[in-house]
C-alpha cells in the first residue's frame, strides 16, 4: 500500500471510530447490554482512545509545546468531573468518596504509572532521559501541594467530624486549588514556556514545530472536534461497560473501589499513551508535562466543581484519604522529588516508581 494511501486509511480510521464509539453509547445508553454487545463497546472504548492520542498529536503539533500538553489533559478532565458529579447525584452506596478516589487514583497513576512508563520506554534505546528539572520540579510541586491540602489535610480538621471540609474550608480549598492551577498554567505558557519544552543532553531547546510543517487551521480544528468526541466516546462507553466490570468485581469477591480503578485507568489511557510515544521520540519534558499536567488538572478543576456541586449534592463528600494512601502519597512525592530534582532519569527510576504503582494496584485489590 502507498504511503499517501495508508495516510488516507488512517486518517479515515481515526475520523469515524470517534463518531461510531458516540453513536453506540447513545444507542446503548440505559440498557442491558449482552457480552457480545459489551465487547463490542470495548472495542470501540480501544479505538477512541487511540483517535484520541492521534487527534491529540495533531492539535499539539499545531499549537506547539506546552500548549499542546494542556490540550488532552484539561479535555479529558473537564469529561471526568462531569462524570464523577453525575455519579455522585445517582447517590450510589460509596459516591460519598468517588472524587478522592478518582482524583487519588489520577495521581498515582500519573506520577507513578505515566512518569514510569515514559522512563521505561525512553532509556529503551538511550541509557539516560533528560528533561528541564525547573518546569518538572515546579509542575510536581504543584501537583504535591494540591494533593496534600484537598486529601490529606481534612483528616486534621476539626471543625467537623470524618474525613470532611467544613463548608469555608472546602470553599478556601477550591479556591486556592483552581488559583494554584491557573497560575501554573499562565507560567507555563507565557513567561517560563521555556521550561516545558523538550531539552537534549546538553541542556538545548528541542523545537520540532520549526522543522516540521504543521497542519492547517481547518485540520487542526476539525482535529480538535474529533478530539472531543472520541474523549465523550472513551469516558461514556468507560461508564457503559463499569456495571459488567462491577458484577466481574463483586463476583471475585473483589472491593467496590477497583471498578473506579479501572474506569480510571481507561479514562486516563490517552495521556498514557501519548506521554509513551513523546519518551519514544526523546521528548522526555512532554511526557513529564503529560502525567503531573493531568494530575494538577485532575485535582485544579475537580474539587471546585464538586465543591460547588457538594451545595446540592445529596451525600456529604468525603476528601480525607485513609492512613494506607497517606503513606503512599507521601511516598510518591519523595520518589518522584529525588527522580524530577536531577533532570535526568535511568532505568532505576523507572523501576521504583512502577514498583509504587505496582503497591497501590495490589492493595487496591487486597487492602
């Protein structure tokens, strides 16, 4: 097959998975689903994610780094949140804590999951990955302190009983969450953009945008549509399938949280293998853009949206992690410090932060 055919193949492929995946989730939406159907959806939820990741590329090239970061990680949040208050309106058994085990989940699997899959996947054919320890070091500093004020903190407050806010204090956590959030981002794209973009070995800039053609504003807008839909696709068809894995869960007599595990884990594929294929490319800075920019977006858009979805919310919204994740948290952070601070990374580093997301896996199925 022809090069210009094989283009065409693919840019067809990514063009009508994303619409066929929505079709099939408004047509299946609240109904009983036989397995066959089920795996159909699966399918489907696969092939969004990667037309996700491809359309995601697209827009990226267009608007260059890191700007093309910010594109998939705050689109796939904004479909997160909506999901989670959704859910939490259902008033399911455990939503009282489905935004900390969501927005938990992200970071680990972000910090520990991304950032060690990147590492793997870039010391491959280079014995050392190197990235800009400033924007990593400035990113995950971010994304520590936003996790320890919304998770960690409300388990000390004593205002009012549990692992809960009281309503001025959920209120100064959503505020400085989203202030913190859109300060990070306004430094990242304006005066230290620098920071966030690809280094060499020497320290150099990598700019790509300057030697490649990018596309144009109708293919990057039709890009950025696609992009959206096949994110609907991925985040519904995921909600579509979660009450067969919910049965599969409760049948192997495994607990309620690693369905939102899993939902998570699907939800957060596009970043996954989009950060993989930047360390592939030796653009190590993009995958770590990738991972600590889906999680400051995770918690930065999340806990306001549900702070002012907890007004009419009818369960009370426990953020408060339990001692276990407490420690894995503040694991996370001092591994992912000594890994960012140097500006490089090996194989080793790889290893011990998969070895975390490893941990958090098994004692999510074995608490």
């Amino acid at each position: 097959m022809s090069k210009p055919a094989t283009r065409s193949l693919l840019s067809s492929w990514t063009s009508v998975v994303p619409v066929l995946g929505v079709v099939v989730l408004a047509l299946a939406w609240g109904r009983t689903l036989p397995i066959l159907v089920i795996g159909i959806v699966i399918v489907l939820l696969a092939g969004a994610v990667l037309a996700a990741v491809h359309h995601a590329e697209v827009v990226a090239h267009r608007v260059g780094e890191p700007y093309g970061s910010l594109v998939l990680a705050v689109a796939v949040t904004v479909i997160e949140v909506a999901l989670i208050v959704t859910l939490m309106i259902a008033g399911a058994g455990e939503a009282k804590t489905l935004a900390r085990d969501t927005v938990f989940a992200a970071v680990i699997l972000t910090c520990n999951g991304i950032v060690g899959l990147s590492i793997l996947a870039g010391t491959r054919h280079e014995s050392i990955v190197v990235f800009n320890a400033e924007g990593a070091g400035a990113a995950f500093a971010t994304v520590a302190t936003l996790s320890t004020l919304c998770m960690v903190v409300p388990n000390f407050t004593t205002s009012t009983p549990g692992p809960v806010f009281s309503p001025p204090q959920l209120a100064f956590a959503a505020v400085t969450a989203l202030t913190l959030y859109g300060l990070f981002v306004a430094l990242q794209t304006g005066r230290h953009r620098e920071y966030f973009l690809p280094v060499t070995a020497d320290g150099s800039v990598i700019d790509d945008d300057h030697h490649a053609t990018p596309p144009s504003t109708r293919a990057t807008l039709v890009s950025l549509a696609l992009l959206l839909v096949a994110l609907v696709g991925v985040v519904g068809n995921a909600k579509l399938v979660s009450p067969t894995i919910e049965r599969a869960v409760a049948a192997a007599g495994l607990p309620l949280a690693v369905v939102g595990l899993i939902i998570a884990m699907l939800i957060l594929s596009p970043e996954t293998v989009a950060a993989v294929r930047a360390a592939r490319r030796r653009q190590m800075q993009t995958s770590l853009n990738l991972a600590f920019g889906s999680a400051m977006a995770s918690i930065g858009l999340t806990i306001p949206t549900i702070a002012v979805a907890s007004i009419w919310l009818p369960i009370p919204l426990h953020l408060g992690l339990d001692a276990m994740h407490i420690v894995l948290l503040a694991l996370t952070c001092i591994v992912t410090v000594l890994t960012v601070v140097p500006g490089r990374a090996t194989l080793l580093q790889a290893g011990v932060h998969l070895a975390l997301l490893a941990a958090y896996l098994f004692l999510a199925i074995s608490p």
